[in-house]
C-alpha cells in the first residue's frame, strides 16, 4: 500500500514543531479513501504527544485537487446501498473532525491549488498560510453535490453568510489568494514557493509559547466558536448521500471527466 503521508517530529523550539507531509506524487494530491484514512490517523497520532505543540501541513506543490473521482474505491460509491454509503461518506467528517480536534495548533501551508474537500480541511485548520499565485475553489455544487465534511459552518465562521454563500455556490470561481486574505479565509499570504517557510515561522512564534496555555485558549476558543456546528450540520453525510444519487450529480460529474459544461435540470 502507498504511503502518502509522512511525519517528522522535533524541529524548533524545544523540538515542538511537527511537520505532516500529504504527496501522493501525481503532482496534484487527489484525497483518495486510502489518502483520507492516512490523513486521518496522522491527525490521531498526536493525541497523546506532550512534545508537540504545532503541526504544519504541507502537500508538496499544491496542497490538494480534492476528492479523487478516478479513484477506484471512490468510484465504487455508485453501486453501494445507502447504508453501505452512509458509511463510506464518513471519511471525510472523520478526516476534518479528527484536524479540528487535534489538541495542537495547525497550520496549513498552501500552494498551487486548494479545491474541494483540500478547502474543507485547510479550513478545519487553526490558520492558513497561501501563495501569492495558489488558488481555492469549492466546486461541490458544480459538481451536483453539495458541501459535507462539516466545512460550511467552519467557512462560515471565517469569513460570513454572503462570502461563505459567494465561496460555494459560484462553484467556477477561483479564490484568489489576495482575495482569500482580505475574506479572512487565510491569514497570511508569502510569496509563490514560500507558504512552507512562512508557515514555519509562523510555528515557531507560536512554539516559543507555554505549551499548556496554548493548547487550552484553543480549545476555549473552539468550544466557543464552534458549539453549535454539529447541530447546523448533522445532516451533512445524509444530505451528500441524498444529492449523489441524482441526476444532476451524474451529469456534473461526467461534464467534469469529460471536460465540458454540465447541463442540470433539478432532478
């Protein structure tokens, strides 16, 4: 089995700086299951680690493409019972949650391109850092789907309502880096190749703090910010599973791997 993760722990202040590697090596680090499930278990591995007070994420050139819709195992959705889907849809929740809930603060590092579900866990980080030339984009919708993994009330505490309905219905329209900033979606922006070192620096001012202080004003903050998300989005697998069984999502799909306008009729 491929590994697409990679962890190396012990760096900066104190060695309290870890770095999570994503590279699947194809150059555009689709979220395949298996890369959600590594992702996933990278997150976990720090439930217990003491020494580790930040976590970079990093992809290589680009930060993700998103979901992988070639994968054979994602591909393998269409034939499954809603049961057997239901299931299979939880990798992307339990991929985000698991991130969210890491006792350790985060930072992503983004270049290249940031789309779908890579948006989704950039945002389930506690800041971004991006590329002057790196771009979002949530093309769900476009695709006949809609926005799961419980990103939609995380997004909508970045950046509000309008830029939250703007960043996910206009599912064509690419986030600018600049634009992300002043949105409030990233925190920073560093020139093209640098988001991995600004990311570092950015660790480390926040390494050089009391651990225990740290760790618990995130936890305040999140528990604050984000008590009511579950409630507004408990509905999120049941409401992909329902969006991917129609015509709609058949039709964006196959304009997306036949690289033409999808035609949807609202069924």
């Amino acid at each position: 089995m491929a590994e697409y993760v990679s962890i190396e722990k012990g760096l900066g202040p104190d060695g309290r700086i870890a770095i999570v590697r994503f590279d699947r090596g194809d150059g555009i680090n689709a979220l395949s299951p298996e890369a959600l499930r590594q992702l996933t278990n990278a997150a976990r591995s720090f439930e217990d680690d003491a020494s580790t007070s930040v976590v970079v994420l990093t992809g290589a050139k680009t930060f993700s493409a998103g979901f992988d819709l070639k994968d054979a195992e994602g591909k393998s959705r269409r034939d499954m019972d809603l049961g057997a889907l239901r299931r299979h849809l939880k990798l992307g929740p339990r991929l985000t949650g698991a991130w969210h809930d890491m006792e350790q603060i985060t930072i992503g590092a983004i270049e290249g391109f940031c789309i779908g579900g890579g948006a989704a866990l950039a945002v389930a980080l506690d800041f971004r850092v991006m590329a002057r030339d790196a771009h979002l984009r949530v093309p769900e919708i476009g695709l006949g789907m809609n926005m799961s993994w419980q990103s939609v009330p995380r997004m909508l505490h970045l950046i509000g309502p309008a830029r939250t309905k703007q960043a996910v219905i206009l599912a064509d329209d690419r986030i600018t880096a600049e634009e992300a900033f002043q949105w409030g979606l990233v925190e920073q922006v560093a020139d093209p190749g640098k988001a991995f070192d600004a990311a570092m620096a950015l660790a480390q001012k926040v390494a050089a703090q009391p651990p225990l202080s740290v760790a618990m004003t995130k936890l305040t903050v999140n528990r604050l910010a984000h008590a009511l998300d579950d409630l507004a989005s408990h509905m999120d697998v049941d409401q992909f599973a329902l969006a991917s069984l129609t015509e709609d999502h058949r039709e964006g799909v196959a304009a997306f791997l036949e690289r033409r306008k999808p035609k949807f009729r609202g069924r």
